[in-house]
C-alpha cells in the first residue's frame, strides 16, 4: 500500500484525525472522548497519514510547541507497516524544524523500557492521565533513533 505523509492542522483536517483516533483511542483503547480530544489539538503540529488512492486517514500524531509527542495512532490493519514509525519521524522532523532540544512523551508504565531504549529517561513521578498510570520520558532530540514505534495516548 503506498501513503501519503502531510503536516496539518487541527483545523484543516480535524475530521481525518478525529476519525483515526476515534478508531484507535476510543473504541479500542476506551479513553473517552472529552479526554481524547483536548485544547492542545488547536495549537499542536499533526501529522497525517491517508492512503493515496482512497485518502482514507491511516495514522496520525501531534506535537506541541513545547516538545510533547503524543496521540500517536495507526489503524489496526497498518500496525505492522512503517506508518508508525514514519509518523515519528515526522513529528521529530517538526521538532527539529522548530529548534526543539527536547522532546518528551508521557509513557505507559508497560513502555517506559522501550523508551529508555532508545535513551528516553524517566522525569518526575508516576501520574494518571486518562484514567491509566503514566510516566513522563524526556529525551535530548539529537539523541533519539527510533527502529519501531509504540502508540501513545
């Protein structure tokens, strides 16, 4: 399958990013959507990813102004293609871009490993976010190279 990778905003392609993670972060993963759907959508960089015969929207992921990663999602049916992981690089792309140092994402306790892995390290305590435990991971960007991607709320 070949796909196309854009920057958008929330406001040129709200209903394609609300449709992938609708799929992915609400139905699947049951976080609800008052929570899912946030006020950082409005000011964060999102990337898209949509099929480029039928546009439908595969994947997706945002980043703030301020380094935070997040809502990184793909479609059940594209989990094991590189989407994810060229979603990620998008996202730091943008980092980058934007003269960014560091980068953080507020992991699941069952990732915190992968992203120590890849020289992530664990800031401040374990906190709920969305009803489940998370741990805030930081990483220099210059120091960062992901091979796989893990979804992140």
């Amino acid at each position: 399958m070949s796909y196309h990778i854009s920057e958008v905003s929330w406001q040129q392609a709200k209903r394609q990013l609300k449709a992938v993670r609708e799929k992915v972060f609400v139905c699947e993963h049951r976080i609800p959507p008052h929570v899912e759907f946030d006020s950082l959508d409005q000011e964060a960089f999102h990337v898209l990813v949509t099929d480029k015969s039928t546009k439908e929207p595969l994947a997706t992921g945002r980043i703030t102004k301020h380094g935070e990663i997040s809502r990184i999602c793909v479609v059940m049916s594209q989990r094991k293609s590189p989407i994810g992981k060229d979603v990620i690089q998008a996202l730091l792309s943008i980092a980058h871009r934007n003269q960014l140092k560091q980068v953080f994402i507020n992991s699941s306790l069952d990732a915190v490993d992968y992203f120590t892995r890849h020289n992530f390290i664990s800031i401040g305590d374990v906190f709920m976010e969305a009803g489940l435990p998370r741990q805030r991971m930081c990483c220099d960007l210059v120091e960062i190279d992901f091979k796989r991607f893990y979804l992140s709320h």
